[in-house]
C-alpha cells in the first residue's frame, strides 16, 4: 500500500484527530483544485498516513487511511475560512504518542533514506499542497523513529475508530468549481473524465494538474489500464523532486522493489504534456531526468526508464526514440498518445 505525509496546522490537526477526517481545501481556482484532487485521489483505503504539524514542527503516526477519498461540505470545519470539503478518513495505526521531532526527518533526507520529497517546508511551486507521496521504504523508516520516541508504550494499543458511511461516487469534474455542486454527506470522489478544450480540431486536457490527476488515481488503485501501460509497480508518486537542489519535478515516478521494506531498485519517470507537438529536444530533457534522477539515487542509469505522454510527437521524436532502442537498449524511452472523448473520457495508445 501507499504511504503519505499530510501538513496540518496545531489547530487543524486537533480537528482532524477528533473527527478522524483530514480534509484539503475547496474554496480556491479551479486549476489549484485540480492539484488538490490529484494529491488526495492518490490516497486509497488501507494506505498509511504520517501527519506533520507545522506549528510545533513534529510528524505524528502512524495512521491508516479507512476510507475512499470522498467530497463533503457539512459544517465540520465552520470555525476555519474553508469548508475543506475533498477528504478521507482514517484510523490510529500504531499507538506512538510521542511525535518526531522535525530534524530526525530531515537527518533521513540528508542520508537519503528518504528521497521522494527534500523538505517540509510547502512546495513553492504549489502553495496549497498538503499531502506529499512517501514511497513504503521511507514510510517505514519513519516508523522506526518514532518507535524510538515511544519505547515506554505498546504500539498495538488502538483505538477504534469509525468509518463514514460513502454514498455512490460523484466525479471531479462535476464539483471542482462548483460550490453548488458539493454534496452535504460524505460521497466517494471518482476521477473517470478530465476536463477538455479544443485545441485544432481536437479534444485535449484543460489542465496539466486534471491529467496528474487522472494519473495519480489510475496508478493508486492498480487498474487494469494502469498495469498494462506501467507492468507491476510498487509505489507511484507524484511531483517527485529531481534532487534537493533542483527545483524541476517529475510528474509521476513509478518505483519497483522485490518488497516494502526493500529499497527500489529500477524507476520509471513518466512526464506529462496536455497538449502541443512533442520533439526530440523535448526528449532530450526527459533524458536529462533519468540521468539526473540516476545520479540522485545513485543507481545505474540504465535503472531509470522513462514515459513521455503527449498529444502528438512529430516524426523526428518518433524516429528519436526508435533509434535509441536500437542503440542504447539499456535505457529505455516509450511514447504514449492520449486522447479524449467530447465528454473528457481519456484513452490511450502507444507510439514507439
């Protein structure tokens, strides 16, 4: 299962820990709550959840998510300036009551057991993003420093918790942005249809954030479509940094291990483009990730692959990748062509 690690104010996180209920906010543009949705439809029943409380900069765990990620505007957080209706819920885990301390986090990030994110400062780049990917080999070394915050207590003793009863599910398309549309009882957020314009005589994604999406939910939950595109994956992660000092992200990162508890050894990063002609140049910077990214791990560079999915790849990106399966085989390049129906449904077709 998935790990995450999800940001709270003192105050929020009071709330959230009474009620069993983590919530992401609703009142903003239509393109942020596209970022929104992409992080939390990542999140699926029975995944592990750390909470960083900003204000005492501590991390709590270890919680696991009950729930379906689920839209509601009921009035839990009428004392706050957002109804923070996109959530899911969750339970205590593992009894550690005893937070860890924000520099234990960042001493793992500096001896690079954790990678998948270089800060607990907010993204910069997305200032509204509260739930960050941990891949399971990082979640379960933070599961090793709070138990040696918690030694005097038994990490068995839970509590119970309960879980919210889910109506059938509403699509994103049909609430983000729409304030009206937002249902008063918890109801499952599905994601089956993007948001579309045309762009020459053809259906593409309105935004980049609504294809992450559509990406983070499809790659959490195992689909078929997910399996066939991408074979069997361990973790997959969104927005992964490059390295501590590059501010470029990777779009989706797909790891493979032999186990949770082992490192991932071979990574494919797959990055995204809503719409325009891929070229070679393009490519070439997907290139530069898998070499950067390989550096960063400091594993082969044959052991990261890499995915472009675009609208259209001219000839020359074709004939680019073509060439260099047949002269770098270690190093592999796939492309990947979507496409969208009038009403947003998305398919998908290899290209080389």
């Amino acid at each position: 299962m998935a790990s995450f690690l999800c940001f709270a104010s003192p105050q929020f996180l009071e709330r959230a820990l009474s009620s069993n209920t983590y919530g992401n906010v609703g009142n903003k543009p239509v393109r942020t709550l596209w970022s929104v949705v992409r992080d939390l439809t990542a999140i699926t029943t029975g995944d592990t959840v750390f909470f960083y409380e900003t204000g005492r900069k501590a991390i709590h765990g270890v919680f696991e998510v009950t729930s379906e990620p689920f839209v509601c505007a009921d009035g839990l957080y009428s004392e706050f300036s957002d109804p923070y209706p996109f959530r899911f819920a969750f339970k205590q885990k593992l009894n550690f009551p005893n937070p860890m301390p924000d520099f234990e986090f960042i001493h793992l990030v500096d001896r690079k057991v954790v990678w998948s994110t270089s800060t607990l400062q907010h993204d910069p780049t997305s200032p509204f993003r509260s739930i960050v990917n941990l891949s399971e080999s990082e979640a379960a070394a933070l599961e090793r420093v709070l138990v040696k915050y918690n030694t005097q207590s038994d990490p068995t003793d839970v509590s119970a918790a309960p879980t919210p009863s889910l109506t059938k599910a509403i699509e994103a398309l049909d609430v983000i942005g729409s304030e009206a549309a937002w249902p008063s009882t918890p109801t499952v957020l599905g994601i089956s249809r993007l948001p579309t314009s045309v762009v020459a005589s053809s259906y593409v994604c309105r935004y980049e954030f609504a294809l992450q999406a559509y990406f983070a939910h499809m790659l959490s939950r195992r689909t078929t479509q997910a399996r066939s595109l991408f074979g069997v994956y361990r973790d997959s992660l969104t927005e992964v940094p490059l390295s501590a000092a590059e501010p470029r992200r990777i779009d989706v990162l797909c790891t493979y291990s032999a186990s949770a508890w082992q490192d991932p050894f071979f990574f494919q990063i797959v990055e995204l483009k809503r719409q325009g002609i891929i070229t070679a140049a393009e490519l070439n910077q997907l290139v530069q990730y898998m070499r950067i990214f390989s550096q960063k791990k400091g594993v082969e560079v044959g052991d990261v692959s890499g995915t472009y999915v675009g609208k259209a790849f001219n000839p020359e990106a074709v004939t680019y990748v073509q060439q260099r399966a047949r002269i770098e085989v270690e190093k592999p390049i796939a492309l990947l062509r979507y496409s969208l129906s009038s009403d947003g449904e998305i398919d998908f077709e290899p290209v080389a």
